[in-house]
C-alpha cells in the first residue's frame, strides 16, 4: 500500500537563463520562479519524481509559450524536452517545509523572540501588520 501526499519543488532559473532572460521580454518569462505541486505516492522515488516534474515544466513552457512567444520558440527549436535540457537552465528545489501566514484577523503569536529584536522595515503597512497581528512575549 502506498502513501500519498502533496510534495512542493521551487523552480529557479540558473545564472545564465537570467542573463539570457535580460535581453528579451519574451525570454524573461522562463526565468520567472514557479512553485509545483506533485500529488505523490510513497512507492515512487524522489529521483523519478523529481524528473517528472522537470519533463512537466519543459512540457508547460513549450504549451503556454511556443504559439505567443517567438524567441521562445526559438530557444526550444530543435532541442530535446529531457532532464539535461532542464539541468542545464534551471534549478529544481523539492520544499521541505512550508509556513503559512496568518490570514486577515488571526494573530501570530511569537514565543521567543522579544519585538526589539524586529528592525524597523521604514514600511507603515508592515509596520501596522506587525502591531495588528504579531504577538510578541
């Protein structure tokens, strides 16, 4: 029997995608950051998932892309969707833990960590947020 669970990967261009992705609007959205989330099962390994989700974000940029965007069409001719393409322009991080901010009207209650030690951001909305929703000790 297998276990089934929500895994989350960051997705991040490399260096030289971002440089690459400076010089044209077009190739600037494959350098954008995009969290996925795999519906996963315990018999499978995080190597096979982790390519799965690779070949998907190949996939997804392709599908969204190839039709509107011509220098990413360009980009993609000729190459191969595989695990090497993906390796070679962008960084897939698997999230082991996530945090989940309060929402509207529920407080943060800080247990250790005294509001002094919390610089000033110079920003009146944070500001507000953190006296509205933060508690500290």
């Amino acid at each position: 029997m297998s276990i089934g669970y929500t895994a989350s990967y960051l997705i991040l261009p490399n260096t030289k995608l971002r440089e690459l992705g400076a010089t044209s609007e077009e190739l600037e959205l494959l350098c954008e950051s995009i969290l996925v989330e795999s519906q996963e099962t315990s018999h499978t390994s995080r190597n096979e998932y982790a390519l799965r989700v690779k070949i998907f974000i190949l996939l997804h940029f392709t599908n969204e892309y190839l039709a509107t965007a011509p220098a990413i069409a360009e980009f993609f001719a000729g190459r191969q969707l595989d695990e090497a393409l993906f390796d070679s322009w962008w960084q897939l991080l698997p999230v082991e833990d996530d945090a989940v901010m309060p929402s509207y009207g529920q407080k943060y209650k800080v247990l250790n960590v005294p509001r002094g030690r919390v610089s000033a951001t110079g920003s009146e909305v944070v500001e507000d947020w953190l006296a509205r929703v933060v508690e500290f000790p």
